[in-house]
C-alpha cells in the first residue's frame, strides 16, 4: 500500500496441571501497562511464515520490542531476526517457549504457530500472566473455542485474536452505513476465498531433520512418526494438526459475515463439498460450500464458499464477504467496499489506490499493522480491543461446525445460545480432540 493510503488508514483509526510451569500467585503479577511511555517486550513464536510479519511489526511500533524469537526449527529463526533487525536490541532466541513464559520481563507473547497449539499455548501464557496476540483459528476445535472463551472471562489479561479486518477502517466505515440501513435489512451474507494450491503428494516416513525438534512441535497432539509433506504448511491439510481452508481462510471472511449480521451462534449447520483436485493425503475438502442458519422463519443466513484449488475469483476478488440487504448489498474486503442498489449500481466505494495479494500466505496487509498496534494500546492503556477472544472464538466455533457438518455429511441442529450440537452422538463426539498424556489444555 502507498504512503498516502497507509496515512489515510492511520487517521481512520482512532497449567500447572500441564506439567510445564511452575506455579505463580496471579493477582501478584502486575505487568507493566500503566503509563502510556512503557514499552511492551513481546516474544514472538513461529516463524517460519505469518511470525515473520508479527516480528516486522513488534519491532517496529512504538512502545514495543521483540525480547524474543521463537521456534522449533532452527533453520527458520534468521527470519525473525531479520524481521526484527530495525530494532536497538537483539531479540534472544529460544526453541522451547515454556523457557519464555518463565521470564517476566516478558509483557507478551505473539502465537503463528500451526493451529494445535493456538488454545494451548495461549492458555498456558495467561497462566504465566502474559497478553496474547494469537493467529486464526482460536482453536483445534469446538471445545478449545469454548476454553479460550472461558478463560478470557478468567483472566486480567487481554487476547487478541488475529482477525485483522475488525481494524480495518473501511470494514468498519462499511458496517456503520449497513447500521445505519442504507441497505436496509441485512440478510444474507456470502463469504469466499478462492486459490489454486497444489497438491501436497503422498508423505513417506522419513528421519526427524536434525534442526527440527518434532517432539515439540506435535505438543499436544497425539504422537505420530516424522513423514516428509507435512512441515511447513503441509500440515493446515491434516485433521491431527490443521483445521482446513475453512478455519484457515474461511476464519477471517466468516467472521466479518458475522459481524456485519450481528449474529452468534447459528440453529443449522449443512455443509457440502469435496478433495476434488489431488489423489493425495490432504483430509479435508478442497472445495467446499457451508451453510449457516440463525433464527427460525426470517432469520439470517452465512454462506461460505472454500476454492481451495481453483482460483475463479468471485466479484473479481480472490477473498471477500458480500453482504446482501433488502435496499442494496455491499461487497468488503482487504482492499475496500462496494455499496450497490438492487440493480447492482455503485452508490458508494471506498477502496484502496493498490491493491493487496489476497491469498498471499503471510497476509502482510496494511491491516495487521493497525490490529497490531490496538493489541499494543490495549495492552499498555486499556484501550478497547477490536477483536477480543471472547467474540473471535464464536466464530472459530462456527468454523468447526461447518467442518462437522462435512465430516458427518448432513445437517446438523445447533443450540443458538450455546453453540452445541444437539440430538446427533455422532456428531457431538466431534467436539473435542484427543491429546498427549500431560498436554490438556486447561483454564
């Protein structure tokens, strides 16, 4: 984005039942965040694509440095590190970040690690007393979601989900002329994202890479041997470890759909879809449509359409969220909206002089920017968050469910005041995972 775009966003905005720690009297650890001049010492942890962009702006906000680098492969740590080079002082590095949440020195940490881990690291540093900014999804499933919604009623501390486009000046300048009913009654919302992936091949069992240490990077999933498609990224495509495109990409656009219909919880869930493009060990659907319905009779509807595999944009746009209302639809995403009539006329737009690269897997996008420097104020001033984790996780909720309605192959009938899957064992049993002995996240 050019300098005058970045300038006009700017002016818009205004466990120790896991073994690893010791104990700690929380209500004793005051962190540093009374004056607005303190410095916030973040350790960022994961690397190797999306941490890379975390480090970038850790280390370059005000009020804020990078204490520390964190991954399990040695080989990726330079990355961080020279995404954090424009800082005064070195970060440290440390593979094992239980060694960072012994430091207090440490404000907080920034989680891009593969989705596993997201609820139980995040929950392990609010037991240590440290801010979370944490990537999407908020959780490995539906019960992980719930944990982290508890325990953000729990803890003193602020938990960022990375959900940027809740930052976003023209998602939010879009959202108040849908409140004000310039389209009238929302309705519907139709959300997409639309990439040609390859295929990921079939894994062979193959030596743990000496830089690796694979023991931790499973945590607290259960133990399998090292196969060679799996890290990096390879690993998003598998249920032991990733979430599919769904909770991957479909986290972001489903949220905004949500937040625009000012919904929760749905009372239906169907889904369809299929592995259409590869013979190969990926093991959710590449192409995928869901289906979310709240309320009876008149109630509002979520679509999300997944093109894992073929790239045909939709309203000539790679990702994005339309929504439709009985005067006139608006269609958002990274770059801008779009206000039309019921005929499809422009009566409004607001979008960026250059456009971003939607489905480029860091998602280094001017928003992250703005999201991150929130997370920074909330932490150092109280400031307001744009996208607490007591709100995010219902979406990752949603997420899941749509995954479970694959899984199952039909529809499923949700409770809208919980979220729960009601009359379907079957399906219900899909609600949480199995871990490795010791790694249970708890609150």
């Amino acid at each position: 984005m050019s300098d005058i775009d970045r300038r006009d966003f700017v002016k818009q905005t205004a466990v120790t039942g896991l073994g690893v720690l010791t104990s700690r009297n929380l209500a004793g650890l005051a962190r540093r965040t009374n004056s607005p001049n303190e410095t916030v010492r973040i350790a960022v942890i994961g690397v190797n694509g999306r941490g890379v962009v975390h480090a970038r702006n850790f280390s370059t906000l005000p009020n804020s440095e990078v204490a520390y680098i964190c991954d399990v492969d040695a080989n990726v740590v330079a990355k961080g590190l020279n995404a954090a080079k424009g800082q005064t002082r070195a970060p440290k590095t440390e593979r094992d970040f239980r060694r960072i949440l012994d430091d207090k020195s440490v404000d907080a940490i920034s989680i891009a690690t593969p989705d596993h881990w997201h609820a139980p690291m995040t929950l392990l540093a609010l037991h240590a007393g440290k801010h979370v900014y944490v990537e999407k999804p908020s959780g490995h499933d539906p019960r992980e979601d719930e944990l982290m919604m508890e325990a953000a009623r729990k803890y003193d501390r602020r938990v960022q989900l990375g959900t940027q486009a809740r930052s976003g000046p023209r998602f939010i300048e879009a959202l108040d002329r849908i409140k004000a009913g310039e389209i009238g009654t929302p309705y519907l919302a139709r959300a997409w994202y639309a990439n040609t992936r390859g295929s990921i091949g079939r894994g062979k069992l193959a030596p743990v890479p000496s830089n690796l240490d694979y023991e931790l990077w499973q945590g607290p999933a259960p133990r399998t041997p090292y196969r060679d498609n799996v890290i990096h990224y390879n690993w998003h495509w598998f249920t032991r470890w990733g979430t599919g495109e769904i909770c991957n990409n479909g986290t972001h656009e489903i949220d905004v759909a949500r937040w625009f219909l000012g919904v929760d919880y749905p009372t239906s869930v169907s889904s369809v879809g299929h592995r259409f493009h590869a013979q190969d060990d990926w093991e959710f659907p590449d192409t995928q449509d869901a289906t979310y319905e709240f309320g009876a009779d008149g109630g509002k509807i979520i679509v999300w359409q997944g093109q894992s595999c073929n790239g045909l944009r939709v309203y000539d746009r790679d990702r994005g969220t339309m929504i439709l209302g009985t005067s006139g639809s608006v269609i958002v995403d990274r770059d801008g909206f779009v206000q039309l009539d019921l005929k499809g006329k422009v009566v409004r737009q607001s979008m960026a002089s250059q456009a971003t690269d939607g489905v480029n897997t860091l998602s280094d996008d001017p928003l992250t920017e703005i999201h991150t420097r929130n997370f920074l104020d909330a932490v150092r001033t109280g400031a307001k968050l744009t996208a607490p984790i007591a709100d995010g996780a219902k979406t990752g909720l949603l997420c899941h469910l749509g995954t479970i309605a694959h899984q199952t192959g039909r529809r499923l009938t949700i409770d809208p005041k919980s979220g729960h899957i009601v009359g379907d064992r079957e399906a219900a049993a899909k609600w949480s995972r199995s871990y490795e002995p010791g790694w249970a996240p708890v609150v």
